[in-house]
C-alpha cells in the first residue's frame, strides 16, 4: 500500500484548478444530545482549543463535561435549529455558493468550498474532494476576522495535518485574519447603518465578541488586539464617539479568567444605569449561530430587560449581505494574485487542452518505457 495518497481518478491530461476553502468552526448535525455530544467531544478535545495537559483534561472532559453539557447545549441547539438544519451550516453554505458566483462575475473561475473545522462536512474530506476535481491552488480562508490560535490556527492544523499524507501537495496559502479589511469593516457599517435608517440608533452600541482565556493574551495571543482594532475602525465608519459604544466578550467556559468586560454583566449593568436602549452587534461571527441567535439575541435581551433596560435589538451577522460577499470576493482576488483564475476565451481553451493531452501522452510513454 502506498505510503502517500493520491487522487483516485488523476489523469494528466485535467487542466489545474483554483479553489478557496472557507472554514467554519462547526455544528452539530442535528440538536439532540447525542449529536451534541460527539460535536463537543472533537472540539473540546482540540488542544489548540482547551490548553490543558491530555492527562488531566481527558478524565474531565469524559467524566464531567459530556456527561452534563450535551443536553444542555442540545435544547440551546433546538431553539435556533431552522427548517433548513443549523443556522452556521446554511448561512456558511450560502456564502460559498455567492462567492463562487461574484468571482465568476467578476472574470475568475476559482472553485469555491467550504469545510467545518469540527462536525461535517470535515476539513479532510472536503480537501479530498477538491483534490479529485484536480485542485493545484489552493487558498485557506478561515471565517474569522479576529485571529486566534484557538480557531484561526486550529483551522490550519486541521488542513496541514490532512496535506502531510498527500502525494502531490497543492501550492497553499493561508488568510490569517481579515479584522480590519476595509471591505469587511464596510460591511459592517452597512449592516448596522440600515439597521439604525429603519429604528434609529440605540443609546448605546455593544459590540460582543466571542471571548478567549486571558492566559492567551499574556502568552502572546493578538486576538484581543485584533478585536480592539476592528471595534475602533468600526466606530469611527459610524461616526461614534467613544462613549456611545462598548466592546465586551462572551461565550465563557470553565473557571479561568477570559477576557474582560463580559458581555452579559454589561448588558446587565447598562439597563440598571438607566440606559433604556442598546443594540447588540457580534462582528468576530460572519454567520449566525447558537453564539448569536441564542447567547446574545436571547439570554442578552433578558438580562438587559431584567435589570430594566426597555428596548434591546439584536443586529444580524453578515452572513450572505452583497456587501459581504463583495468584501469575500476582494479579500480572495487579493490572496490569489498571480494565480491562474481567468477564464479562457474557446481558442485559449482549445490551444491549454492541447498542451494538457501532450503531457499526459508524454507521462504515459515515460511510465511504459520503465
């Protein structure tokens, strides 16, 4: 058996193909325990994800966490869960499908993919996939804006670690963040904007980003920063002065410190000030999820309004806004400068398919002669 794999029906004679790889962090596949509980079991396992020793963290992890969390988080699941299955998974799906569109429109035929980091579909076999339609090129973009070594890193790992048993490795390049594009921070500015054209805009903007352990910062971690800087540029596009908004974190896990201000004593502490509006906006979430549409548009509104804030707004992710994929579609075309990704003209076509029949004649004559 060969000791590196290969594509099961490669032919010389394919032309070479570009793709993008979008990667999400994942879903379970459905909102049941036992779905939950497998999806927890992979991400939670990551060391890149939990930096605890294997031997210590494993008999909590297998005695504590997945025998208590999945319900828990499966009913969580089940109040988001649409017709359509997981909010992540059809709003990642679409976003693939539009990007691949807008490149086409704008000149380049780039294969346009997208994986989930833990669940389905995997990084490895959506790797596999591209290799059998011939992918020579390929662009890793992780869908976080922030970088962290907790996602953004985790995501290369899980791509690096599929590669290192291929025979024939594509040419690879990797987005590490993309926290203060100007498309994306335009998208942003957009999104809220319109929000605030039809309700007019709050007392005070939130804008919650999904918290880290503050041990990574101290360890040299730039996601806070990066955070910081898209908060900034953010409000600057809104034309805010710096009390008119907050940035905070949510989303904490176990009993470390993360970082600081969490979002929901926030909220909670601006409806007790007497604030009687605020909108929430999570731009580290370029697509809804449990995160966003449970977390933040539901556990936040209660604890604004319990502590007697009136009017709380949840303001959408991106997720498949013309401006966004827009700013996808920029963000690739610049990462893959000097690919081939132009679409042929039929002579060109013709003239590319010729040269590509020679070589395989070529290899085949070269494989016989041994």
């Amino acid at each position: 058996m060969p000791r590196f794999s290969a594509a099961a029906t490669f032919d010389h004679a394919l032309p070479a193909r570009t793709a993008v790889l979008l990667v999400q962090l994942g879903t379970p596949d459905e909102p049941t325990p036992a779905a939950v509980r497998r999806f927890l079991g992979e991400f939670l396992a990551d060391p890149r994800v939990v930096e605890i020793p294997a031997a210590a963290w494993r008999p909590i992890l297998h005695g504590v966490v997945l025998r208590t969390r999945p319900a828990k988080s499966a009913a969580k699941y089940a109040s988001v869960w649409g017709r359509d299955g997981s909010p992540l998974m059809v709003q990642t799906a679409r976003q693939a499908l539009l990007l691949r569109g807008a490149l086409g429109e704008r000149g380049h035929d780039i294969e346009v993919a997208f994986a989930m980091r833990y669940g389905n579909p995997s990084v490895a076999s959506v790797l596999r996939d591209l290799r059998e339609r011939n992918v020579t090129r390929l662009l890793v973009l992780p869908l976080y804006p922030q970088y962290a070594a907790s996602t953004t890193a985790s995501a290369f790992d899980a791509v690096s670690r599929e590669l290192r048993n291929w025979r024939n490795l594509p040419e690879l390049r990797l987005v590490r963040s993309f926290h203060d594009d100007d498309g994306y921070l335009d998208a942003l500015a957009a999104r809220i904007t319109a929000s605030w054209e039809a309700d007019g805009p709050p007392q005070k903007l939130v804008m919650s980003f999904h918290g880290v352990p503050r041990r990574s910062l101290m360890l040299g971690d730039p996601y806070h920063c990066e955070c910081l800087a898209t908060g900034r540029l953010l409000a600057e596009r809104l034309g805010l002065r710096r009390d008119d908004w907050v940035l905070s974190f949510q989303s904490r896990f176990g009993r470390a410190q993360w970082l600081q201000p969490y979002t929901e004593p926030v909220l909670h502490d601006l409806g007790r000030s007497g604030i009687r509006r605020v909108d929430v906006v999570c731009p580290g979430f370029v697509a809804e999820c449990l995160e966003t549409l449970e977390e933040i548009a539901i556990e936040g509104k209660q604890a604004f309004v319990s502590a007697g804030g009136q009017d709380y707004r949840y303001i959408a992710c991106l997720n498949d806004s013309p401006a966004f994929i827009d700013a996808l579609a920029t963000l690739v075309l610049h990462h893959t400068t000097g690919w081939a990704t132009g679409r042929l003209d039929a002579a060109g076509a013709q003239a590319r398919q010729q040269t590509l029949s020679a070589r395989a004649q070529q290899a085949r004559a070269l494989g016989a002669a041994r």
